[in-house]
C-alpha cells in the first residue's frame, strides 16, 4: 500500500505546472515544425515560424510560452488502496499546488481566474480553484493528468445534440470554420463523443491530453471505427485551408483525438474542444516514494529556425503616423511598430464604454492612438513586460464602432479574426486592425522597451498599459477597406487544396 504524503502531491502539483509553462511537449513541437517545413502560404509559415522560435526562446528563459497561462484542468485517479498522508483534502492540497506555482517569484504566471463569474468577476488573485475531475481506480498509486488551458481556445468549444442518424463529420467540418483562429491554429481537435451532455465534454478535454501521434496511426492503420474518425477528420478539417492562425495554409490541424462512451439510444452528444499553439499539459504517477520529478528537454530537440519579416516590411512611427497612411496599407502586409502602443481588453473596453455612455471624459486619450487587446504577464528580474502575445480580437468587436467614432482610435492591434460590426466600423471609419501572432507571447515582449500602466491599475493584467516597443512585428489583417485576410486566406487557400486532391 502506498502512502501519499501532502508535500509530494503540492510540490508536483506546482512543479508541472511550472514545467509545463516554458516546455512544450516535444511531441507537438515536432508536428509544427513538420508542419512548418510542408506549408507553402507564406503567412501561415511565417505565423509556424514565430510559434517555434518563441517556443524555443521560453525553454531557454524559462518564461511562459502565452501571457495567457491557463485555467487548470486536472484529471485524477485515485487508487482504491492508496494511504494519504495529510491534513488537507485532495482537492485542497491541488489548489495549494496551483497556488504556489502561480506564484513563483522567478517565474510568475499570469492569474486569470475570476469568483463570483455572473457578478462582480473579481480576479482570485493566484489562478486558484482548478477544475478537478475524479475517478476512484484499483491500484495503489495516485496518476494525474495536468493542463493548463488557455481561455481563447476554451471559448471555442462546441456542443451539438445530435440526432442518431446525424454525421459527426458533416457536423465538424460545419462547426470548425465558425470557430475562427481566436484557438490559435495549428494545433489539436479534442472530441468526445456519447455519454451525456456532460460526459462528451469531458471527454474531448480528456483527450487532449494525449500525445499527438496521428502520424503513427497513419502507418499503421486504423482498427476501430474511432481510429477512422480521426483519419477522416484529420484531412477533411486540413482541407478546410483555415491555416496557421485563419490565414490559409495547409495546415490547421496537427492531430484529431476521440474518446468516446455509451450512450442513450436517443442521443448522440458530440463535444469539440481545440487546443491552441500553446498547448500544455504533463502526466505524472505517485507511487509513495516522493513527489514527480520532470526532466527538462534539450534545446537541440527543438528546431533551428530564423524569421526575417522581409524586405517589404513596413517601419511606422506609432507617434507620426497620418491617416493617409493607414489608408495605403494592403492586407497581409507585415507592419513593425515603433513608438507608443495603448493597450487595452474586456474590462477596459467596457469601463471606457460606460464612461462614454456618461459622457465622461476617458483617462487616456486615444484620438490618433492605436490599442493592443493583451494582458501580459507581470515581469521578473530585469524585464520589462512579462510574455504579452495578443488576446482573441473578436470579444471586442461589440465595442468597435463606438471607439472609433467617439474616441478617434486609429488603429487595433490582437489576435485572429474581426467579426461584421467591426469591420463595417474599421470600413466606416478608415481605420485599420493588426494581428499579431498568438502563442508567440515570448519573442513579442521582447520588441517592447518600456512599460507603464496609465489608466485603470485596480485592474490588474487587464488595466490599460502604455508600451514603447522597437520593430512589433504584426500584419494587416483587416485594411482601411474592409478586406479581411481572414476571409481571403482560408478561401484563397481552400480552392487551390481542392484543385491539388486527387478526389
């Protein structure tokens, strides 16, 4: 029988999640990197490119590879013999591992969860509670299954009831374009299938956790009518042509994972739940004899790649920078900001929303000024910033129209893709939207020199900063015009896989 002591389940608890912050699974760096080497849209392999290099970068600096560090997932088994040894509830002891991890000093990770969601969404302070899901299992050892899950993925979820004699594919291949790239493609479809409303969504975050091994199931074969789902599913969503961050390209999916259960002949409950560029989580056992131990990879597992915005990159002065400029900018062209950029998310939005409603005056003036939707992570040692990649534009598509009309906002700045009402507003207005890539967190902190918070400090990560950066890179994802890479990638990029399949 072995005995679970309270320290070794804390301390793994925290370590994982630490480890699982600044490594990605090596299993997934090496399907971006293949994927990187067959991609023939520039954009796409341009955005697979930045993704790897900051992964590297992250490993070297042990710094997070998303601002966005995560809500925590953990799935635990629990042997029917295990002896505990401590004064704490299992749940307790994880919360208390969770806790501490998010606040290391040499490396603190971004808290982001918030009490009381349908009131007052006050911020717990250190990413505390988890989510834990349990399962009592013969055996005398305690295994675990840790995520860290970030939230602009998580809101991509789906849940269909489906009719018994509906298509589970005919339903994905409808539901993934809907999704946009706010999940940060390229990365990993989790799907559950049966059970209950609630088991299906279990199970497709359950399934996330598996390494990506399509490839070896490619060559073998599949056995099963699960297996084939996954084959299917695989090609036919890479088909799609949505590309590495909704710009087109070969590549969406690195890997289709399915689990499935038992369910009431009357139903068909299917979840889907995709896993973004900075996919992380790490499995451990106790078996008694002390905490988890996680073995760092090596550098030269990952790969050596440069990225050269190239020639035809665009240096602005954010300070300088006229109208009539931003009205020459063509979609797709690489920008590389220097100057002053606001920033600004959800909780500002809607607090400089209502201020206007008021007709208050707002405390940063935005006239001329370009707003970059993130929340970074605090800085530690000599940074400046902490890890500060974009957050999913679209959440602030329903304030769009009065920001720019009443504020004389030039320019936004975020991640994927911007919905009709924004771009009627950017169309209308003459401004401009850029993206920058999500799950490159890292590599853009470093084009930002200094950092102050200028408005809204009770807010936290969410509170309205002023960053002088050097050379940011970003694209112009949606012109003075109104044209969308968003929308011509993928369609651009669809018809010419259509043209080279051989069906």
């Amino acid at each position: 029988m072995a005995t679970i002591e309270q320290a070794h389940l804390i301390d793994s608890i925290a370590d994982s999640l630490q480890f699982m912050s600044y490594y990605h699974p090596l299993d997934f760096i090496k399907a971006v990197n293949e994927a990187y080497e067959r991609e023939e849209s520039a954009a796409a392999k341009s955005a697979m490119a930045q993704i790897l290099i900051n992964s590297r970068m992250c490993a070297q600096g042990r710094r997070p590879i998303c601002q966005d560090t995560g809500i925590v997932t953990v799935f635990v088994n629990v042997g029917m013999d295990v002896k505990w040894e401590c004064e704490m509830s299992v749940t307790d002891m994880i919360n208390e591992g969770v806790r501490r991890a998010y606040l290391h000093p040499d490396n603190v990770l971004r808290a982001s969860i918030l009490a009381d969601p349908a009131g007052a969404r006050k911020n717990t302070g250190d990413n505390t509670p988890a989510v834990i899901h349990y399962d009592v299992v013969p055996g005398d050892k305690v295994e675990v299954f840790i995520a860290a899950k970030g939230g602009g993925s998580e809101n991509k979820a789906k849940l269909a009831m489906l009719n018994p004699s509906d298509s589970i594919v005919d339903w994905v291949l409808e539901t993934v374009p809907k999704m946009g790239a706010g999940w940060c493609p390229p990365g990993m479809l989790g799907i559950g299938i049966g059970g209950t409303a609630e088991k299906a969504a279990v199970l497709a975050k359950r399934s996330l956790m598996e390494p990506v091994d399509i490839h070896e199931l490619r060559e073998r074969g599949p056995s099963n009518r699960v297996e084939e789902l996954r084959l299917e599913l695989m090609e036919k969503v890479n088909q799609l042509g949505i590309g590495a961050q909704g710009l087109g390209g070969l590549t969406t999916v690195l890997d289709v994972k399915i689990l499935d259960h038992p369910t009431h002949a009357a139903s068909k409950p299917v979840a889907m739940i995709p896993n973004c560029a900075a996919t992380r989580h790490v499995h451990f056992v106790l078996d008694g004899s002390g905490a988890a131990t996680f073995s760092p990879p090596s550098i030269d597992d990952w790969p050596d790649i440069t990225w050269d915005p190239g020639s035809d990159a665009l240096r602005v002065d954010l300070e300088t920078v006229t109208a009539e400029e931003i009205k020459t900018w063509k979609p797709g062209q690489t920008i590389l900001l220097n100057g002053k950029l606001l920033t600004g998310r959800d909780a500002a939005h809607q607090r400089m929303t209502e201020m206007l409603d008021r007709g208050e005056s707002l405390p940063v003036d935005l006239k001329g000024r370009f707003i970059y939707y993130v929340g970074p992570v605090k800085p530690v040692r000599d940074e400046v910033v902490g890890p500060a990649g974009p957050t999913t534009s679209t959440r602030m598509d329903k304030f769009t129209r009065q920001m720019l009309a009443e504020t004389g906002l030039a320019g936004m700045v975020g991640k994927a893709e911007r919905g009709d009402v924004a771009i009627d507003a950017i169309k209308e207005f003459g401004s401009v939207y850029l993206m920058a890539v999500g799950g490159a967190a890292y590599l853009v902190s470093k084009a930002i020199k200094h950092s102050r918070v200028v408005a809204f400090e009770e807010l936290g990560m969410e509170a309205i900063y002023e960053f002088d950066v050097k050379d940011m890179p970003v694209t112009v994802a949606v012109d003075s015009q109104g044209v969308s890479v968003h929308r011509t990638g993928p369609k651009q990029w669809k018809e010419l896989i259509q043209l080279k399949s051989p069906n």
